[in-house]
C-alpha cells in the first residue's frame, strides 16, 4: 500500500460540463483537478459558484505554453487568480491551486497564496529541453508540492525525472514527477509506490487532458496502483510500439486472482540498447524498479537476446525470445510463442503433419511459428516484403522463400494463410493485410496472429472468400498463460486473463 492520491483531471469548455465532470470524478478520484483554461469569463463566474466538492478540488488554469489549452499571458493569469483570491463565495482554505512555475515571480502580487495549499509545476513539452535541476529548485519547497513533467518517446527517457522523484524523498519533500506519452505510463503507474504525491489519470478513455493518461478505472482496477508498494515485483511489455499492446490488462487480473504482489506495466523503447543498459542490466542501471521479468515483441525478439545471461533450447532453436525471468540479476530467456501459436492451430485445424502453410512475416513471431510447424511435420513456405530478410529465414529454417505474392491462387499450393507480420494492427497498420478475397479463395483456414482489433481487415477478407478465419487472441492468451507459470511457478488463471483482455479489447 502507499499513500499517493489519484487526481482525475477533467476539462470543459463550459462550466455546466466542468461541474458535470465533477460530479462523475468523484466516485472514483481521492482529487479533482478541475481545469478552467478552457473557460471563458463568462463560464469562470459561473464555474466560481459551484466550487464544491466532497472530494479535494484541484484548480487549475494551464497555459498553452505548459501543455494547456489558455492564451492568457502572465498579467491576465495573475488576473483569473486575483478574480478567485477575492471571490466571496468560494471555501478558498478547501481548494488546492496549481499554480505554474512562472507564477513565482508573481508571489508579490498574489500575497494571498501563503495561505492556500499549492502545487507548483512545470512542464517540458515535447521538443523542448528539460532543465530538470532548475525545475526542481524552483518548484519543489519545504512548504509545497511540486510537479514536473516531460515528455517521453522512450521508456528510458523519463529516468531523468525519476531521479527527481527519488532526491524528493531524500529530502523529505513532495513531489509529483511523470512523464507524458505512450513511453511515460510506467511513471504513472509506479510513481505512488515510490513515494510520489500524486498521479494523474482520466476519467475515461477520450477524456485525456495530457498524452499517456490513463483511465482512473484502470490505474485502480487493473494496475492496482493503491497497492503497489516498493516490494510489488514489476514486469512489462518491452516494445517498440505498447499502445496497441493488451497484454497489461492480461496479466495484471492473473496477478490479482493469484494474490500476488505483481504489477505489469508497459514499457515502450525503440532503443533496446539504451533501455536495457539505463533501465535493467544491474553493472549501468540508473533505477531501481525491482523488475522480475518481461514480455518482449515487435521489434525487439532477437535483438534482445545478446543481453540475455542464458537461453532456454527452445528459444535458442527459434532464434526469437518473447519472455525474460529475472532470478538474482541474471536474465533467463525464453520463448512461449511457438506453444501459443500451435496448440491454438491444432484446436481449430487438426493434425498438421500433412499441412502447407503460406507463412508470411520474417521477425520473431515468424521464427516461433515456422519452428512449431516444423516440428508437427507441417511445410513451410514463407512470405516477406523484405527479401533480404526473408531468404535469410528461410535459409536458416531450410524452407522456401516464395517473396511477394504476385497474381496467385493460394489455394493451388497451401492448405493455411499464416500471418506474422503487424498489418491489420490498430494504428497506422489496421486498414493493411497481407491477401485479399480472391487470393484466399479456397483456403482452408486462416490464421491472424493480431489480435487487437479482434476482427482485422485480413479476417474479413477471408469471411469474403467463405475462408474460417481465427485471430490472435488464443495464441495471446496461451503464450501468457505459459509466461505467468514461467515467472510465478503457479498455474495460471486462465479465466482472469481472459475476461481481462477481452474486456480491454471489448473497449478498444
């Protein structure tokens, strides 16, 4: 447990909306951070009126400079805070006010902010360089809380103000230090166990009001992050893209029905060098995270494995590993992938040793699976844009290397369309797929390794061509399931991790 409070930031155009915003939050927000920057005069005065809560009020006017949506200058903000400050109907001794780095040179002016609770900030947006050492001498203080965010594109991006984080608690002072973006959830997530005064969340998906929030259910449900203490064992997804990952909201609901003091987090890096060296190797890491494993994918599978002290036969023969164990500072590797991948196809096709199968992808997914149809006999042909990459598979495996597709009926020669490649992932890859209609005509059985979106452009070019179609979801969730017993030693609970993912995808 920590004592770290959750603050659910909302914003409104409008005062009715604000208020309304409010009065949703408080069921599940320790405070509110009511954001006026959105507010004209007119819907200020209104907003003034109804300054009440029976949880903590945040009060907030942010500029634009500091990731607000206010044009106010300096002058007119001290205006809006002198309008408050002299507003006869508010509890002013009941209601925190953040109040930016620059309103310092202010103090003058605003005398009256000696006696309100005050949460100093400063914001570093993305492209702008952060002086963290001066932020942290401005905004933190004996008196008040301070806040510091940056933007981050990499997980280990945000060490900097960790540190911050760390030195606050050695001075026994408070702070709030996160970074912003896909690549600072981790911050977030794992700030209260580590003595942050605050993290932020949304109130629902679409309501951010800063890059790489997440929802309040989420940060209490599935991150569990009230009862995360410095002893929670940490895991997390290392890729080079985690938005689209639903793995956290798998394995997070197995360490909650095991009872076990585990949090997964994602962690997105396109620089594994950087990461694993600043992050996770114990000789140069800069942090102390108590990380316990991982789960690694796209696009770091084989390139992860040369900082790896060993590797499992199985993971050695694919050349791809998708699990780390982490016993004593020494990292263990392992892949899961293959499991995952064919007792999923043997479920919905049979028996493989008479199989061909159209393979398509040359990355570590497309090693874990044409190694497991090897094994049941199946043939592989393989499929990749990437020619270079692609012979050099299949040479490796000893199998075909078809290239591009062409013009080509692929029921004349294959029996199972596998892909392993990212098309038809949510994002910018959705709208792809390796085949259309035509092509598919007459397969047997289509097999989609994305799972998110449940349903991808390949799987209904196949339902076209009357072509059974299955996605990745059973692979996900038997992979996991082999992951959790690999980092627990337990059986895992299948049906937590399920309901988990398919609830996550259900909202996607």
């Amino acid at each position: 447990m920590n004592n770290a409070k959750i603050c659910v930031s909302v914003f409104s155009a409008d005062a009715e909306g604000l208020i309304g915003l409010l009065r949703r939050a408080e069921s599940v927000a320790d405070v509110v951070e009511l954001r006026f920057d959105g507010l004209d005069p007119e819907n200020v005065r209104i907003a003034f009126e109804q300054l009440a809560s029976e949880k903590q009020i945040l009060l907030t006017m942010r500029p634009k400079e500091q990731g607000g949506h206010s044009t106010k200058d300096l002058t007119s903000r001290i205006g809006f805070w002198m309008e408050y400050a002299l507003h006869r109907n508010i509890d002013h001794g009941s209601i925190w006010i953040d109040h930016e780095h620059d309103l310092i040179l202010s103090k003058d002016l605003m005398f009256w902010v000696d006696q309100c609770f005050v949460v100093r900030s400063r914001h570093y947006l993305e492209g702008e360089i952060a002086n963290l050492e001066k932020a942290y001498e401005t905004v933190v203080s004996d008196e008040e809380v301070g806040k510091i965010v940056v933007s981050a594109e990499n997980a280990e991006d945000a060490i900097d103000v960790w540190k911050l984080l760390v030195r606050a608690g050695e001075d026994g002072r408070r702070l709030t230090a996160l970074a912003m973006g896909e690549a600072g959830k981790w911050t977030r997530i794992l700030g209260p166990a580590h003595g942050a005064f605050m993290t932020y969340a949304a109130l629902e998906a679409g309501c951010e009001t800063a890059p790489g929030q997440l929802t309040a259910e989420d940060l209490i449900d599935v991150f569990r992050v009230r009862e995360l203490d410095r002893e929670t064992a940490v895991y997390g997804i290392i890729a080079g893209n985690t938005s689209y990952s639903a793995s956290p909201w798998m394995h997070n609901p197995a360490f909650k029905a095991a009872g076990l003091n585990a949090v997964f987090v994602p962690l997105q890096t396109t620089d594994l060098d950087g990461f694993m060296k600043r992050m996770v190797l114990p000789k140069s890491r800069e942090v102390e995270l108590n990380f316990h494993g991982f789960s690694v994918t796209n696009p770091h599978k084989q390139a992860i494995m040369q900082y790896l002290d060993e590797v499992d036969e199985v993971a050695a023969r694919i050349g791809a590993v998708n699990t780390i164990k982490i016993i004593d500072g020494k990292l263990y590797g392992y892949n899961t992938d293959a499991y995952g991948f064919v007792s999923t196809l043997k479920d919905k096709y049979g028996e493989l040793g008479a199989a061909r199968v159209a393979l398509f992808g040359a990355g570590g997914a497309a090693r874990a699976c044409i190694a497991a149809l090897l094994d049941e006999g199946a043939s592989v042909s393989l499929f990749a844009r990437n020619e270079e990459r692609g012979t050099a598979l299949a040479n490796e495996f000893d199998i075909p290397f078809e290239g591009r597709v062409g013009e080509r009926r692929m029921a004349d020669d294959f029996d199972i369309v596998v892909n392993a490649t990212p098309l038809g992932t949510a994002g910018s890859n959705a709208e792809y797929c390796v085949l259309s209609e035509p092509e598919l005509t007459g397969i047997k059985l289509v097999y989609d390794l994305v799972y998110n979106p449940p349903e991808t452009t390949l799987i209904r070019e196949a339902q076209a061509a009357g072509v059974p179609a299955v996605n990745g979801l059973e692979m996900i969730i038997e992979q996991g399931a082999k992951q959790f017993e690999i980092w627990t030693g337990q059986q895992a609970p299948v049906h937590a991790m399920r309901a988990g993912i398919e609830n996550r995808l259900s909202k996607s």
